[in-house]
C-alpha cells in the first residue's frame, strides 16, 4: 500500500509537534535528511501464542481506528482473523504504561487474549477475551 504525500506530511507534522524550539528545528533537519518509504511496512505487528500460532497485525495508518489481525497455524494455514481497535503508545507523555508492548495485543495464550486499552482520560486497562475457533474459523 502506498504512503501518500499527505499521510507523510501528517506523520511528520505530529511528530514534530512533540519537540519546541531548537529540538524541533533539529528534528525536521533530521527528517528531511532522512529516507522515508513509498509504501507502508507488510506488518505492524506480530506474536506467537502458546500453540505455536502466529498473530499478525496489519500496519495502521495514522487515520486508522482497527488494525486487523490474521491468524496462522505453524505451518501458515489461515486460522481466521479479527479486527482491533488500534493502541497508539502516547509519546513521550508523562504517563506510566501497563507494558512496553507497541500494541495492542499484550498476549495469546490458553484459548484467550489479553488486549491493552486506553480511554478518553489515558487511562489504560486490560481485557481478557475467550478465542472461539468454530468449523469454519473465526
């Protein structure tokens, strides 16, 4: 998928909104020195569960509220896929986060998911949710 003019000038625009003054100066310099690619990595995300399941996360844009995740078996065969809501780590605010994991997915394991959550106050939490697999997957 390509990355837009546009969606690099937001990137670049949020992130720099970070910084003040001569760190921000710095910063575009740095950017604008800097590759950055015509297309979107193939994954933003990926775990391993206690069965040997692979989870990849699709890669979000910045504009994107779910990522979707797919699900293989060891051996590549699709077990089924899913969609969530997308966790954004806060940068560098002055906040304390339940992990350093860069998603949302925190874990996979005994036929559950533990998922981070943040809400409208920055507060995070997690939640546990049971995976049904049915005849035809998910």
């Amino acid at each position: 998928m390509a990355v837009t003019a546009e969606e690099k000038r937001i990137w670049t625009a949020a992130f720099l909104s970070m910084f003040e003054g001569e760190a921000r100066l710095n910063w575009r310099r740095r950017l604008e020195d800097s590759f950055v690619r015509d297309t979107y990595p193939a994954f933003g995300a990926i775990s391993v569960d206690d069965e040997g399941r692979i989870w990849v996360g699709g890669y979000p844009k910045l504009t994107d509220e779910m990522r979707r995740w797919t699900v293989l078996e060891p051996d590549g065969t699709t077990v089924g896929a899913f969609s969530l809501p997308v966790y954004r780590p806060a940068w560098l605010e002055d906040t304390e986060t339940v992990t350093d994991q860069p998603h949302e997915l925190l874990d996979a394991a005994h036929g559950r998911i533990a998922v981070l959550r943040r809400d409208e106050h920055f507060v995070e939490s997690v939640e546990v949710y049971e995976v049904v697999v049915g005849d035809r997957g998910w």
